[in-house]
C-alpha cells in the first residue's frame, strides 16, 4: 500500500471518527522516521473556545514511565547507581529490603497499588504528594507485598513514585529539573513537562479532559464526578503519571529511542527487553496491545511478539485522556494517540484501544473495520457503522 492510500484510509477513518464523536485529541502516525499522517481534532479548552493545535499538551498519564525509566537509565550510565541495588539503598527508610530497582521497572516488586488505598483512606479533598504516599501508605500503612520480589508480575504505580523519589535523592535535583535538563531539553522536546494542573497559577495550551454525555450533548469535568474523583486528589505525586505533552513532541521521544542520544544501545537493550521472572518466563506474564499475543514488561514499556515483529508500547489513562505510544522496532513504525475526551456509560479504554488498532491495520495495509460504540445504555443502531 503506497503512502498516499494509507493517508487516504486515515483519512477516512478520522473522518468517520469526528462525525460520531467518538475522537477528540492529536495523532501522528509514522514509517522510516517521518509522518505519513497527522491528525488535530476538536476542542481543547471549552472555556477558552480554543481548538486543540500542535501546542496543545494533553496528560499522557501513565505513559509518563518510560520517562521515568529512562531517567533512571541516565543515572546508571552515570554511575550513580545500578539497576540491581537494592531500593532500600537509595530510599532509607523503606520497609522493605529485598526489592531491587529493577523489580520496580519492570513492576516484579510485589508491591501493592496505592491509588485504591488512597481513594478509600485520603482526604479527597486534599491533593497527595510523593512524601504523602511514602510516609502514610508505605510507612504508616504498610501492606504485605502481594508475592516476592520478582517472582511474579503485577502493575504497580507505587513502584514508580519511588523510583521519582530515587532519581531525587541520587541526582540532587527535583524530579522535574532532572528531567527537564537530562530528557526533555536535550531533545527539543519544549512543550513537555510534569505538571499539576490543580495547583499551578497558568495554563497555557493545555489541553482538557473532558467526559463528555452523548444524549445530553454536554462536557463535564472528571474532578466533579465521584468515580473520577481520583484525578484531584493524585494531581501531586511524580513518577507514574502526570506528564503533559504534544503528538510532535512524543514523535521527537521516539526517535530519540533509535539513538544513543541519552542512553547507550546496551542500556536500551535492558528496557526493550521483557524482564525474565525467577521461574524463567520471559514473556506471557503481562499485556501488550494485542491480547492474544505474548507479552512481558521491559523499563517501562511493554514488550511484545507479534507478527509485525517486536512491539514496543505504552498506553495511559487518567480519567478524560487516553494515550498511546506504540512502536513498532524491526519495521521503524510508529502510532502516537493522544485524546483528551471520554464518553459517558461506554467503555472508553476499549473504544481508544479499537481506534488504535485500526490505525494498525492501515499501518500495514490490512482490512479496517470502522469502530463503534460498546453496547450500553444507547443502542447499537444509533451509531452508524458504515
């Protein structure tokens, strides 16, 4: 399939997109280092009336750990620490002593979630920080870890706020001045930073995650809504979340990973590969983007065997965005996905994972099937599936 009639079934397919509402963010879609297409869609901010732009940043969420992994990386090739000491080392006063930096990378810890913990014990009023999280669930609380370190896989966003506590005690500077001066700077990427949106004073093209009400035609914001209120009271930690970025920037990101411009390629070498459990599973044991297929979990990205090769990717979610980095290694393909609107009674997390893999499908010159709505409380025929 030539360029030109891939760009024509993207085309297409956002087309459709747009006209049920069922996409509003950026995209860009990638083969051999540059765009094939590109996609700006809807609205950024309802109360400025602005459109979303190529400035617009959008809360990549949990995407933000292959950062974070990253930044630790840095520091191992500088030296300042290795990935099997243990986390105990550079964190004094953890509870726990057999849990190695790698464990927390590749999420073999064993360490429990504290997200649910939060919402149950937190005043939700009040917004967590990363020393709240150490001193109150880890110290405090201190729940049993869920197996032995590296003994099984289980996703942990605990993990990775303590590797941000890490990459602060071994470098001197605050999670946000590591990265800006060793990642984001050094790779052009001007737009991209962690932010907390519910305490900064500005807001400067800033993209909104809005749930949006499709009987009622109307947006509401996430904070307001007691199942997303979650997204309030998190807005403080570092780590496993909170990065704001463009689909440019993202695409600076991923170029970057084919070089040796951060790292050296025997250290990408150990984040590109999945993490091999005590019983010798190197793969099967986590999730990529295709379910069926096998998966394990590298420094921060899921890896993947597929039949177009080696995937590596990392989607996020945080309640009105949804984002997706998927890289397709052997081939130098690549999906960027950024959304920053959800919908009301439907299931958004399969609705943005459909829309992906269909950009995959024209990707590589495959069938695509329009996506639809999951059955809810709207009826199937409403939607028109062409």
């Amino acid at each position: 399939m030539t360029e030109e009639t891939k760009a024509r079934k993207f085309e297409e397919l956002f087309r459709y997109l747009t006209e049920e509402k069922m996409f509003n963010g950026s995209v860009v879609v990638c083969e051999n280092g540059s765009p094939v297409y590109m996609n700006r869609n809807g609205i950024a901010a309802l109360e400025k009336s602005e459109p979303i732009t190529k400035h617009s940043r959008f809360d990549i969420a949990s995407l933000s750990k292959s950062f974070t992994a990253m930044a630790i990386m840095i520091l191992k090739e500088q030296q300042k620490l290795s990935f099997d000491d243990a986390l105990s080392k550079h964190l004094s006063d953890l509870p726990y002593q057999d849990i190695t930096i790698r464990n927390v990378l590749t999420h073999t810890s064993g360490l429990p979630d504290y997200i649910e913990w939060f919402e149950e014990n937190w005043d939700r009023s009040k917004i967590a920080s990363n020393e709240d999280v150490l001193d109150l669930f880890l110290k405090e609380h201190k729940p049993s870890l869920l197996f032995e370190p590296g003994e099984k896989w289980e996703y942990s966003n605990t993990g990775y706020i303590l590797l941000a506590e890490v990459i602060k005690n071994v470098s001197g500077v605050t999670y946000d001045e590591f990265l800006e001066n060793n990642i984001f700077r050094p790779l052009g990427m001007e737009h991209t930073a962690p932010l907390s949106r519910r305490i900064m004073k500005t807001s400067d093209n800033l993209a909104i995650g809005y749930i949006y009400d499709r009987k009622k035609d109307e947006y509401q914001i996430p904070d307001g809504i007691d199942e997303h209120s979650y997204v309030y009271f998190i807005d403080g930690v570092r780590g496993d979340g909170v990065i704001n970025t463009t689909a440019e920037d993202l695409h600076k990101w991923d170029r970057a990973l084919y070089s040796e411009l951060l790292i050296e390629e025997e250290t990408k070498n150990e984040a590109f590969n999945p993490a091999v459990l005590k019983d010798g599973s190197e793969y099967g044991y986590a999730i990529g983007l295709h379910p069926d297929n096998e998966a394990g979990y590298g420094f921060g990205w899921s890896v993947e065997k597929s039949e177009y090769g080696k995937i590596i990717s990392h989607g996020g979610y945080c309640a009105g965005f949804h984002s997706f980095l998927i890289r397709y290694a052997e081939s130098d393909q690549s999906i960027i996905y950024l959304s920053n609107r959800d919908h009301v009674n439907f299931d958004d997390n399969k609705i943005h994972h459909d829309i992906v893999l269909q950009m995959e499908n024209i990707l590589f010159g495959k069938d695509v099937r329009l996506p639809t709505f999951p059955v809810a409380e709207e009826s199937s025929n409403e939607i028109n599936t062409v």
